[in-house]
C-alpha cells in the first residue's frame, strides 16, 4: 500500500505492547523467592521486534476491531515467545550463553529458577488472555485454545521438537518449511487468528486470518534464512517460496479493503527484505 | 458422614478421570518427534491417586452439578500436577531418577525432551479446560483464570522457588504452611473453585469452595509430614493444625448439606490419617 509508515506503524505496536507488558508482569524486589518475578521481566521487556503483536493489532484492524482490543493477544504471544526461548536456550536443549548480548535466562539466574520462570511465564500468558471476560464474552476462551493449540504439540512445541530430532542437517526446503511452519509459524498463526477473534470476528474470518499469520509467519523465517549462511544451498529455492507466501498472504488480506493496509505493508516488507538480502549477498560473491 | 461409602467414590472419581484423561492425551507412535506424546501419556497415565480430581468432582457436586461438569477440571489440573513433576524432577531441580517405581521422564525420554512434555502438559491443560465454551459458556475463560493464577507464581511455581529457597531447613510450621499451601494447597484451591464454577454457582460460592480446597490442600500436606520421618520436630504442631483445618472445612461444607457428603468425608479421611500415623509412631517408640 502506498503512502503506509510501516516504520511509524511497527514502533506504535511495539510501544502500545511494551507498555501492556510492563503492566501485566510483577515487579521483583522483597516477596520475590528465587527471583522468579525479577526473571520474568529480564525475559520478556528485552528490546524485542514484537513481531507477533504487530501481527496480532494489524489483523485486529483488518477486522475493524482497535490496537486496544488486541492486547490482551499480543502480550499472551509475547510471554509464550519468552518462555520458548527462556526453555530452549537451557543447557539441556540449545545450550545458548547470550541473547540479544545479554546472559540468557538460566546464566543470570541459574538453571532450576530459569525452568521455573518459563514455566511462570507460561502460565501468566493464559492468565492474561483469559482476563476481561466481561469485556471480551466468550471469546476469551476461544482465544485460549487458539493460543493452546498453536503453542503445544501441533505446533511450537512439537516443531521444537521436529528441529531437535533433525538437527543441523535439514537439505529440503518442504522439511525446512515443515519446522517453520510449527517452531515459528505457529504464533504467527495464533496472532492472526486471536487478533481476528479479539476484534469479534467470524469464525471463517479468523481461520483466514490464522492463515495469513502461518504464511507470513513461515516467510518471516525464510527471509530470515536468506541471510542464514548454514542454509545457502537453499537460498533461491526460499526466496521463491517468500514470493509465492506473500503473493498468497496479500490475496487473503485483498476482500478486507484499506484497513487491511498494515497486513499488505507487512508482507511487502518481508518480501523486498529476503531480496535486499539475496542482492546483497550476491554482491558479496 | 455416616454410610457414606468414601472408597468407593474414590475409585469412581479416579476411573473417571483416567478414561477422560486417556481420551484427552494423544496417542504416540508415528509422528511423534522427540516422543513427546508417548511421553505426555508416560507423565499423566501412571496410576495416580487423582486427589485433585476428587476435590474437583466433590465440590462440583457440593453445588448441584454432576461429576461430567467437573471433567474439564479434573484433566487439566492432572496435567498440571503432572508436568510441575516432570520439571521438579530435572538435574537442575530435585535430580530424582524414580517416581513411583518407574524411571522419571528425564531418564526415560531425555532432558531436553522432559522439559519440553512438561511444556506440552502445560499447555495443553489450559486447552483442555478452554474447550467446550458451547456447553459452558464465559465461565471457561474463569476457569483458565483460577487455573493460572493457581499454578503460577502467586500459586504452584511460586511455591516451588519458595521451597527450594528454603531447602530442608524449615524448623516453623509457619513457614511449612506457607510452602504447604501455594506448592500444594494452590491446586487444591484451583480444584475446589472450578469444581464450584463449573457447576454454575455464584462467585461467594465459587471463593468459599476455593478456600475449602486450600485447607484441605494444607492438611492434606501436614498429614503428609506426620508420616515423614525429616519433620519429626514439628509433628504434634503438625497433628493440631490439621484437626483446626478440618474443622474449618467441615464449617465451609456445613451449607450445602446432603450434598456436601463427600466433602465431610475427605476431611474426616485425612483428619484419620494423620492421626492413624500419629498413633502408628508412638507405638513404635
């Protein structure tokens, strides 16, 4: 969409969820065994993209509902993604030292309270999103599933382990895309489907909007492997799968009209970043 | 209550929640990666008492609804109570390798699998107890709220870290209760209150059966002590507060008569056990 401040839109998003978040995490200090409230802050306010939540308020507004309404999604996806990461950099799993150039979870805090604080963070997502029944009605628990779903099994856990059970040695973009699609897709997919659902949506409405958010989602991750040198052998191959995504991410978001400019704004940006990035990395060859 | 047959709604409440449990697992096998879903089913269906459950069916009766009603909470509060067992039992937690004879779930799937069913677990109770909202309407969404806030860091995790703050140095029944009544008590309060919820009573109703789960929780725990030979210090306390909480439950329970028989006969279960023990330990000296 012409004319559309993308940079402006993506720092209102990012600022209007920080603030959210703030609020909805305990401060630390006296009362705070294990520095488990203290943990759970340096987790999730960490200058983080808000990528989800941007998502989740753009297609609030393809519905009709406002960035308020989609709150309550944004910082549930916000705590889920924390506690993802907080679980996976564990010595245990991924075994990461730094993030964001930062000491992870489990080196600033030890490695049992950074179980805990994930775990604390989890349950504080469904807490969050459940809240405000008598606003919401029952959608909220609608919303809970969506968030259940795409968070469990079938989706971001099972695709953690998907990743770890292939290891470094994916060669095929269909599998590659087939982790994508669960390990980051998936809360992509609940943002899309929750911000539809938040705005008072119909039910075919937020299963298009779930869609949008797995296909934006996955092409986020592809763009993102285009600048990834562990995945060069794929590189054209995904950058054709980012076109054809975002091709089927904007026919979705067509019947929605301008206030669908936001969604369109976004897939265009993933779009001309996996090119920016293959331009430039031939360049380098 | 006299004639009322406590045994046998025990195993009924059991059988109940094992078939509702086995229907809400998934099965493993072929696309199973990292056997995460042979491992949910290994955590969960592992011939548990499923005293949660009981308190949730007792107290859901308690207030005119029917053990099926209280089914949603019943699960999920297994699922909980199961996967904050798979984390206390990592290396970097309690290290145990047992739990009721069989290898925990670290030994038998792995660490980094182990952290991730008890994700899973997690996350799949609060969609356990979300789904249905035809049947049940905005109460669902209140459910996952008392859930959460149960098991989170003001409930469950928060007593967790509280503990393991603490260690094995606790001298003051005080501060054992303290433990006792978010590590323990928190579920219990969570399975009283949705078993009210659920059962469509009113908020003064839904607080007053919450509180009757946390003090039943509590004793349930202290009974507990009085059989453990670490807190031998603290029994005789241990025994009197137990009498108190029973007593304070039965008056909770009083109201709803007849069909608080069940409520009336756990609390006079534990009140016997904890004597039974006391009496058992005396003679031994």
């Amino acid at each position: 969409m012409a004319g559309f401040d993308l940079e402006h839109y993506l720092v209102h998003c990012r600022d209007l969820t920080n603030k959210a978040l703030d609020d909805a995490l305990y401060p630390g200090g006296d009362g705070d065994p294990g520095r488990l409230r203290e943990g759970m802050r340096y987790a999730v306010l960490n200058g983080g993209k808000r990528m989800r939540p941007v998502v989740t308020i753009a297609t609030c507004e393809a519905c009709g509902g406002t960035p308020q309404q989609a709150l309550p999604g944004c910082c549930s996806l916000e705590m889920v993604h924390a506690y993802s990461l907080v679980h996976d950099d564990l010595p245990a799993m991924d075994d990461d030292s730094e993030r964001r150039g930062k000491p992870t979870v489990h080196v600033a805090f030890g490695e049992g309270p950074a179980i805990l604080i994930g775990d604390a963070l989890l349950t504080r997502a469904f807490e969050v999103l459940a809240t405000g029944e008598a606003a919401y009605g029952p959608v909220l628990a609608q919303a809970v599933v969506i968030l259940a779903r795409e968070a469990g099994i079938d989706g971001m856990v099972g695709g953690q382990a998907l990743d770890m059970q292939h290891g470094q040695g994916i060669t095929e973009l269909g599998v590659l895309e087939q982790v994508h699609a669960r390990k980051t897709g998936a809360l992509y997919a609940a943002g899309g489907a929750m911000g539809a659902l938040l705005a008072g949506a119909e039910p075919k409405t937020v299963e298009a909007m779930r869609t949008w958010g797995l296909k934006f989602g996955i092409a986020f991750q592809h763009a993102d492997d285009v600048l990834d040198d562990d995945q060069v052998a794929l590189r054209p191959q995904a950058l054709a799968r980012v076109d054809e995504l975002v091709a089927e991410c904007n026919a979705l978001a067509e019947p929605f009209g301008d206030k669908a400019a936001a969604l369109h704004a976004l897939a265009g940006w993933v779009q001309k970043r996996a090119h920016t990035a293959a331009a430039g990395d031939l360049a380098q060859d």
